[in-house]
C-alpha cells in the first residue's frame, strides 16, 4: 500500500527527487524561488562575495530582491548597503524590486513569481505565509542562502512532523481573522512547536479568503514552526490561477493523514477582539483588559498589515472623523497594486483628510528602519507582526498588535479602544 503523506512530504520528496520523504528525513531539495528583502540581501550578498570567492550564481532566475524597509534610504550607510545589493543583482542578473514596491512577501505574491508546489526559501522569518498558497516556504539563514541557495539553487531540511491546527466553531462579533490568529499564538503557546509543520484546517480556516488564510502561516514562526501551510483547495487553485506562475501542479494531502497531533481551537470561546502587549506576541489578552491605555502612534501596514482590506477598514472605521490629536496614524500600503487600488477608491484622500501620514508601499515600521521610531515612554498600536522590546526603538517603549478594527478606532479616540463600541 502506498504511503499516506501530506502536501509538504510530496513536495520535499519531489524537490529532493526522492520517491517519498518521512518525517525526521533529511533532504537535499532543489529550491524554485530565493526571496529577500534589503537587509537580508545585504547579508548574503556579503557572504557570497567575501567567503564564497570566485563561485557563480546557480541560476539567477530564481532569486528576488525588494527593498521593503529602506523606502527611501535615511543615511549615507544605508545608501551605501542598497547600492551594493543593486551592484551585485545587476552583476549576477538578480531581479530587484527597488524601494517603494512594498512589503516583500506581498510584492511576491503580487508579482506571479511563485507558484503552488513550489520550494519557497527566503531569510524572513515570515516567509511561511506562503504555506497558505500551496508552497513549503521557510526561513533559512545568511550563510546558507548564499552557499548553498545562490550557487546551488538547493537548501537542505529534516523534514517535520506535522500538527494540524483545527479551528472550529464561529466567532463572535468583532472577531476578525486577524484576532483568531493572534489567539492562536496565545492560546498555543510561543516556542510551542519547535521545527514542526502546523496545518491550519477547519470549517473557519475553509471560509476563509486567501487573504485572511495568508495571516496564520505568516505568524507561525513566533510558535517556532519550521513552516506552516493550508491545504490546497478551490480557492487557492482559483487564486494561482489568476496571481501565480502557469503550469503549476497543485500538490494536496492523500486523505487519511496522519499528524503528531491535532490541536482543536474554539473560535467561539474567544473573548473578543484580541490584543497581543507588550513584550512579546503570546503575551494575547482581550482588548477590555487594555481598553483605555493613551498611545502616541497608530500604523496599519507591515507584513500583517496594509492590505487592500485593511485600508478599506481603516476608512471604514474613522467614518469621516480625524485622527485623534494626539496621535500619529502611520498608513503604509503592502505593495504598488494594493496604493494603486486605494487611490482608485478614494481611500488615499480619505485617510488625508482624516490626518493620516501615507507612507511609500514597504515594510513600514519594522525594526523602525525607516520611519516609526520610539523614544522611551511613547506607545504604539499597529497590526504588525512583532512587539518585543527595541523592535521599533526605544527597548522602554510600547508596541500593542491588534486587527485594524482596533487600530483605527484607537487612533480616532488616543486610547486602545474597543471596536464593538
């Protein structure tokens, strides 16, 4: 009898030309696509030349650059790093999405570069999101990107056991997609599935958009999981179909799988909308136990934020009111198509009007390369994807997660509020 496996086992087998791959298994794949932003190709792109002197890159087709957090280079230094990086692409035929293209796994996605049944391997950690697209997509280090991903197109993995993750049940009002996932890493526990594949599956996860589905592969790196994905169904045919590379083979589980463990989430028993405080992202409380907290700046953008939904939601929520005085509301589009919409709809001069500071599509405050910056004392809230202390400044400043519900009504009011009202 054949083998029972699930979508990442047949997709390492393949990449590894292996007739069929086991958890604990070590394999040698070969790697169809090599995704990096600004800081991470400054790293490799050293490596490569500084230690690996005289070797050639593999086949440059299947290695992207976007310059997310440097939109527009605030130091001498950080011009100098950008122009190395565009140096070296320009050397070796290395395609670069420059800055200002936005936030690098939504400009991947929205490029068509990738497809379904692909080996993803990027140096960010959040590259996992692309589980929800039917690839096996997973951070790896700088020094193996470059000498083993740039010269030869390859990575190496022990292939993970696999826990699925069923949400069940339906949510309560006011609880977004995004307050599920954030639940989902309080409720599991950071560091709670060290190097496994979780699965996320369920009635809620199938009514889910791609959109929303993308959100819970993405912060699966803060459980410690290898990689993340969702079963390839319909919808994520109908998605590649329309955004993705032609020809590609959708690669689904063999009914019957077996997991390490199944892991059953409640959607009902969540408290409301969900707030991830200070100092880390499992530190999840219901937003009624931070109500009322003064913040400094409210942002919508980054890896998590910044979709064409979230800004239609920002505008939604402020309803023709003004950001609060007190606060700065940092709006940052996650790539060019998703500004282009927004400016289509109006939406750009909505969130003018109301005093919101539009950024260039990037990274937006992350690691606060390029704008968002704290000083002691000051407090955020934003739909990024991390908070821990320093991440965007001052290690004695504040950074709260939340949906963009809670985002925007927070920068309307000066306090964390509650978006039931």
């Amino acid at each position: 009898m054949d083998a029972v496996v699930n979508m990442i086992e047949k997709i390492l087998a393949r990449a590894g030309r292996r007739p069929r791959v086991e958890p604990g298994d070590v394999v040698v794949a070969d790697v169809d696509l090599m995704v990096m932003h600004d800081l991470s190709a400054s790293f490799v792109t050293r490596v490569f030349r500084e230690e690996l002197d005289g070797a050639a890159v593999h086949d440059p087709s299947r290695i992207v650059f976007v310059f997310d957090h440097n939109f527009s280079a605030p130091t001498e230094e950080g011009a100098r790093r950008l122009h190395r990086v565009r140096e070296f692409a320009a050397e070796h035929g290395i395609r670069v999405f420059d800055a200002g293209s936005g936030s690098l796994h939504h400009v991947i996605i929205e490029s068509g570069l990738w497809a379904p049944g692909q080996v993803i391997i990027g140096c960010d950690s959040h590259t996992p999101i692309h589980g929800a697209l039917g690839a096996f997509a997973t951070g790896v280090g700088n020094n193996s990107m470059a000498a083993m991903g740039f010269a030869h197109s390859k990575a190496w993995f022990r292939a993970p056991e696999t826990v699925q993750v069923r949400l069940e049940g339906a949510p309560h009002e006011g609880v977004t997609p995004r307050d599920a996932a954030q639940h989902v890493v309080g409720s599991l526990g950071e560091d709670s599935a060290i190097y496994q594949a979780l699965e996320y599956a369920g009635d809620y996860v199938e009514g889910l958009s791609i959109e929303d589905r993308c959100l819970f592969p993405l912060m699966s790196i803060d459980l410690g999981a290898k990689a993340a994905f969702i079963d390839p169904d319909a919808k994520t045919e109908a998605f590649a179909r329309e955004h993705a590379r032609a020809g590609f083979e959708l690669v689904r589980n063999d009914p019957g799988c077996r997991y390490a463990d199944i892991v059953r989430i409640d959607l009902a028993a969540i408290d409301g909308p969900q707030v991830a405080c200070p100092p880390t992202v499992g530190n999840v409380r219901p937003v009624r136990e931070v109500q009322g907290t003064p913040i400094d700046i409210a942002e919508v953008g980054g890896s998590t934020g910044g979709r064409l939904r979230d800004i239609r939601t920002l505008v939604r929520r402020l309803d023709g009111r003004s950001v609060h005085p007190g606060v700065r509301l940092q709006v940052v589009p996650a790539n060019r198509g998703i500004f282009k919409a927004a400016l289509r709809e109006g939406l750009i001069e909505a969130l003018v009007d109301a005093g919101a500071i539009v950024c260039p599509p990037g990274a937006g405050s992350n690691q606060a390369v390029n704008m968002g910056a704290m000083c002691a004392g000051e407090t955020m809230i934003s739909n990024q994807a991390r908070n821990f202390p320093g991440r965007n400044g001052s290690p004695e400043a504040r950074h709260f997660l939340a949906s963009t519900d809670t985002v925007a009504v927070s920068a309307a009011t000066g306090r964390i509020a509650d978006p039931r009202g």
